[in-house]
C-alpha cells in the first residue's frame, strides 16, 4: 500500500560513526545518503527516511514523525500497525539491514 507522502510516516534512523569502524566520521554523511536510498527501497510505500549522522547522543537512534510533527513511540506504534507492523519487529529489522547497508557501502 502506497501513503501519499504527508501522510507518511517519517522514520528519522540517526547513524553514529562509530559504526563505520575509526574513520566513520570521514564516511557517515555519504554513508546516509546511501543507507536512506536502500531503506526508501525497501520500505517506502508508507514511510519516508531521514537518515542523518548521530552527532548529539542524547537523542534517540530512531524518532518517528508525520508531516513534520513528532510522534511519541506508542504514536508510531499505532501508525505501524495499520500496515501489519510491530514496532519492535519493525526497529528490530531496521538494525539487522544496518551491517548488510554497511557492507555494501564498504563493498565488500
């Protein structure tokens, strides 16, 4: 099912260096723009994804958002679950596709 788009559901993934190995810094900006391009592949019919470095640590790895206004997680939950997905299932999956994304960018 396809969501016209302010009224998708934006999922921000914040990305921290360190997973890139000790030069991730010099890497984590093109590395989103990459890993935002195969997320929106795989799951963009109801979701838009910002996926940006994770320079402020306070701030969750995952937000969730609809049309620029934030989501509380129980929020994002419901909004899932619309289209048959547990947010745990869902964020679970999002981490799995992390060292897939990250091999690929490495080409290896």
């Amino acid at each position: 099912m396809t969501v016209s788009s302010p009224k998708k559901l934006t999922v921000i993934f914040r990305i921290e260096a360190g997973c890139l190995g000790p030069e991730g810094s010099s890497h984590v900006a093109r590395f989103c723009v990459q890993a935002r391009a195969k997320l929106q592949s795989l799951h963009g019919g109801f979701i838009e994804w910002d996926v940006v470095p994770r320079d402020d640590k306070t701030l969750p790895e995952i937000d969730y958002a609809v049309s620029g206004k934030k989501l509380s997680r129980d929020q994002a939950s419901r909004f899932l679950s619309v289209f048959n997905f547990e947010i745990d299932n869902f964020e679970m999956t999002v981490f799995d596709e992390l060292p897939e994304m990250i091999d690929q960018y490495f080409g290896r």
